[in-house]
C-alpha cells in the first residue's frame, strides 16, 4: 500500500500520485461525468438543485465543471484557477449562489470532488498527503504563510494524518532525477499557471541510495496567466472601454484602469462579477462618452464570457510558439475579436514580465555562485516553456543538449509521491 499522496494542487490543472514499492508511480484516475481522466481542470461549478433540498447545491470539478457551465450558461457559478487566491489577503470569500465560501472552502469542496471521482482508487489509507507549494506565490503582495494556513485548513478537513509540502521545482526536479545515469548539478525551471519557480539541487547516488543536497531556489509570480492578461489587455480591454472617459458633475475623467486590471485576469471574472468594483463599473455607463464599450464589458461579465476568453486567448498564444503571427478570434465582441497578432508584438507586450522571469533565474544562480557550465541539466516544465521567448532565456545560456523537457503535467506530482515515501522526507520539505 501507498504511504503517501502526491498532490499537485495547480493553478490550470490538479494532479495526484502515489508511489509504488519499485519505485514507480502511477497517477491517480477520475471518473467524472465528462469522462475519464488522470488530471483535472482546476475548475468548479455549483448549481442549484432542488432535488437535493433547499439551498443545495450540485457540484462538479474539472472538465465535468466546465460541461455544466457551458450546457446552463446562467444558472451555473463556474470559478477557475483558485489557487491564484492562496495568499492573497484581500481575498476573504466569495458568494456562490447567496452562499459565501472562502479559500479553504473552495480547495476542500475541490479536492472532495476529486475523491469522489477517484472512487476505489482514492488512497484512503495514505498516511500522509505531500503537497507541492510554489517559491512565490503569485499575486500582487502575496502572504505565503497565509498561503499555507488555508492549505492546512483544507487538507486537514481530507483527514489524513500528515501534511507535508515541498517546493514545486523540487518535485519536478527529483522525479526527473530518477533517471539519472551519473550524479549531476539540475536546475529545474517550473512554469505554472500563475508562477514560474527554479530549484537547483546537487543529486548523487551513495550505496545505491539517491540522496540530495539543496543549492538554491527562487522564483516570481507570473508565468501563463500573465501573458495570457497582456494579450488581453491589448486585443480586448480596448474594445470595452479601457482608456476611455466620464463626465462627473463638470469634469471628464478616466474610467479606472483597476476595473480592466481585474479583467485581464480572466479566471477572476467569476469573482470580480460580485465585487464592489463591478457594481461601481455599471453605475458608470450613464456617464460615459463611450458607453457602447461599458456596456460590451457589462455583458461580457453577466454572460460568464471568461472561459471562452480564455479558450481563445489559449489558442492564439499557442499558434504563436510555432508561427510568426497567429489570429485571434472572439466572437462576443464582433468584428473586434478577430485580430491578426505577430509574434513581435506578442513579445513586446511581454518584455517586462520575461525580464522578471529572467531576473529570477539569475538570483538563483548569483546567490548560490553557479556558473551556467557548472550545471549538468536543465530541465523544464509546464506548457509556459514551449513559448520561443521563453526558451531563449535558457538556450542563450546553456548549451541546447543539456536542456531537456517532458512530464508536464506529471512531474511534480509524482516526483511529490516519491519524496513522500521516503524516511528522510524532513530532507526535502519546504
């Protein structure tokens, strides 16, 4: 039997693992109304059912919650990609059909849903769960031991006995270490939804036993979501009133940019939906000199036009690793959702958050004295890495055949399942 649960609580997609006695792992598999799958969309829907009592609510995870918010557009309350709320202290809830869940809740009622799905294969005699938790959480002034007492409060209400966390890039750094050869110096860059985290660790192999010795880590708060909003901010914030004005009493003003900040965000649009802001953004089309766009905004918030947003800004961001230019089309705003994007363009809208990326990496390397020719692999993951861009940083630097990808969606869950087998787990959590 399995000692312990890997769990890669991501901010696009959720996975679990277990370890096998020969060192092997599996993931876990969920059946769901959407079908079979061994990751899950981290995404919920609840909808009001009647059938279950007064003021229940049915629940779905995953591809599941994605089905049912777009098979009952308006009855169904979809929230995606909640990790993003972990450690910001701004966020203290959100109403879901009159009902008000905070972080924690929302991660138990996920990861319940999870279980349920699991079925037999949920490891429920598991004595310990080994979460993986980013260097940085992202989020404007993140609190990560905020972070962590919300991940606590959840995973304590799963009821397994330990609870242990390790860094992302050094799960995904140890399960790539499995297939060493040779003991070797690996930097492991993680690209997640909401953050991009590096792990240099020293692996070596003493009596048949792989050990490790932590070098350095660091890491910054933006990584897929964030080009995903600057692509946003210039193809559609325009088209809904970014940049235009009011009239208060005897002044023109600008219309706030926080309201297109929350936008571009596009898997908050759930919660910006309910907020004070938004309530202030619709008391402004009146006033507005433009008040077309406002209200293509409005509607755009009432129709629950996120994930579509999201679908097609996926889309053109994907085309644009594998071409010089890509279209991006979205239908809800008409003839101005179908734009012709460059990769130079795409590029230039992410300069500042690629030096940012690249500033990480270098404070990894300057704070532990390594020099690009003293690292025997690199090794990257998560789908932020296919981005050309991206790739440059660590071509430019290191030669191209010690640079290696693979397991994205796997690596740091079951490299978090191996480490939880072991007896020197203390060696390697956060």
């Amino acid at each position: 039997m399995a000692e312990a649960l890997g769990l890669d609580f991501g901010t696009t997609n959720t996975v679990m693992a277990l370890a096998d006695n020969d060192r092997a792992t599996h993931s876990v598999s969920f059946t769901s109304p959407a079908g079979v799958s061994d990751s899950m969309r981290t995404a919920l829907s609840f909808m009001k059912d009647r059938q279950l009592g007064a003021g229940a609510l049915k629940v779905e995870a995953g591809q599941a919650a994605i089905r049912a918010f777009i098979d009952n557009p308006g009855d169904c309350r979809f929230l995606q990609s909640i990790k993003t709320f972990a450690a910001s202290p701004l966020f203290q809830g959100t109403l879901v059909h009159a009902r008000r869940f905070q972080f924690e809740d929302l991660m138990e009622v996920f990861l319940k849903r999870l279980e349920a799905y699991a079925g037999d294969g949920w490891p429920s005699g598991a004595k310990r769960i080994v979460t993986g938790r980013p260097v940085h959480f992202a989020g404007a002034s993140p609190d990560p031991e905020l972070a962590i007492t919300r991940y606590n409060a959840a995973l304590t209400r799963l009821g397994f006995p330990e609870i242990h966390y390790v860094y992302e890039p050094v799960a995904a750094a140890f399960y790539f270490a499995q297939h060493l050869t040779q003991d070797a110096t690996i930097l492991v860059a993680d690209f997640g939804g909401g953050t991009t985290d590096y792990s240099l660790i020293r692996f070596e192999t003493h009596g048949g036993k792989l050990s490790a010795v932590p070098v350095g880590h660091s890491g910054v708060g933006i990584a897929g979501d964030q080009f995903d909003a600057r692509i946003i901010e210039h193809l559609v914030a325009p088209e809904i009133g970014k940049g235009s004005q009011f009239k208060s009493f005897d002044k023109v003003l600008d219309v706030p940019s926080n309201y297109y900040t929350s936008f571009s965000r596009w898997n908050q649009l759930s919660v910006f939906k309910t907020s004070r802001e938004y309530a202030d953004l619709k008391s402004l089309v009146r006033q507005s000199l433009e008040p077309d766009k406002l209200e293509l905004f409005i509607d755009l918030v009432e129709h629950d036009e996120g994930y579509p947003l999201y679908q097609a800004v996926s889309a053109t961001k994907m085309a644009l690793s594998s071409a010089e230019e890509a279209e991006f089309r979205f239908s809800p705003l008409g003839k101005a959702g179908e734009k012709t994007v460059k990769r130079s363009e795409f590029e230039s809208w992410i300069a500042e958050d690629l030096a940012r990326i690249e500033g990480a990496l270098d404070e990894v390397l300057t704070n532990t004295g390594t020099a690009p020719g003293a690292i025997d692999k690199v090794f990257l993951t998560g789908g932020t890495s296919f981005v050309p861009a991206v790739r440059k940083i660590f071509t430019d630097r290191f030669d191209t055949s010690r640079i290696e990808t693979g397991g994205e969606l796997v690596s740091i869950a079951h490299g978090l399942a191996l480490i939880g087998e072991r007896d020197d787990i203390e060696q390697w959590v956060a």
